[in-house]
C-alpha cells in the first residue's frame, strides 16, 4: 500500500516554521531537506507524547514526496492509534491521523524545544530566528533522546 496523492495539511501557523526548516538562507543552511522530514519528526514526537490535537490546517504538502520508509512509520502510528489494520483501506484517513499528531508534535517542538527561537504574531503565524543550524539540530537531537530513553515510540 502507498499513500499517494494525498495533500498533507498543516496548520497555516506553522507554514513559516516547515519553511524555516527546510530552506537555505544567506546566514543559515536548512535543518531538514523537505517538509515531510518535519512532519515526520512532527508526527512521531505527537505520538510518542500521546497527544494529538485536531489539524484544521492548509495544504504543505505532497504524501508522495515521502519515501517509503516514511510512509510505513505513518501507517504504523495509524494501526497503533486504532488497534487495528483496517485505517489502511482508507490512505486519507491514515495521512489525516497523522496530521493531528503531527499538530501536536509541532506545538511541543516550540513550546518545549525551540522556544527561545520562536517568533510569533498573529498575521503571520509562527517563525523561527536562528543563525546556526547546528544549534537547531542539537536542540531537536537532544529532545527526541530525551523522550527516546522512556522507551519505544509504538
């Protein structure tokens, strides 16, 4: 089963920070190589929290642009939510799953990790001021050991 052709949603809040991640600028390199790579990351901290808030967001991106690997992790955080296989007929309802943990997953990214990077207004919605990529990659690094050490993620 692949999960393609599904627009993935995320709250238009953290549009900003998705390009943040992802985007090289004149003073900094990317963090990520594509918003899936954060929506991963998203997504697993939201589960491995047990936290999951309702994603009303905006289309980011493309299901197929994650590789297979992420796509598998996706229908497994699915199964484990539902106790079950059945969620994988229906690849929309899997990505959709997904969403709300990665809806939170982000939240605790800015609140918990992040936060003194974090620049937010209401027009704009959030946005991440950093110089040094290295220092946003050691602060993701030692939040996923962090939670890593209380056991397996499903």
């Amino acid at each position: 089963m692949n999960i393609d052709n599904i627009r993935v949603r995320v709250n238009k809040q953290y549009h900003n920070v998705y390009r943040d991640l992802t985007q090289d600028t004149p003073i900094r390199s990317k963090v990520f190589q594509q918003h899936g790579d954060v929506f991963m990351l998203c997504a697993l901290l939201g589960h491995r929290l047990g936290r999951r808030t309702e994603c009303n967001g905006a289309d980011l991106f493309w299901s197929h642009s994650l590789n297979k690997h992420q796509q598998v992790v996706l229908m497994a955080l699915a199964c484990a939510e539902t106790g079950g296989y059945g969620i994988l007929s229906t690849p929309a309802l899997v990505v959709e799953t997904c969403e709300d943990y990665a809806e939170a997953g982000m939240g605790y990214l800015l609140e918990e990790v992040l936060a003194d990077l974090v620049r937010h207004d209401e027009k704009n919605g959030y946005a991440l001021h950093f110089r040094d990529s290295d220092e946003v990659e050691k602060l993701v690094a030692s939040a996923v050991a962090d939670l890593a050490t209380a056991g397996p993620v499903l």
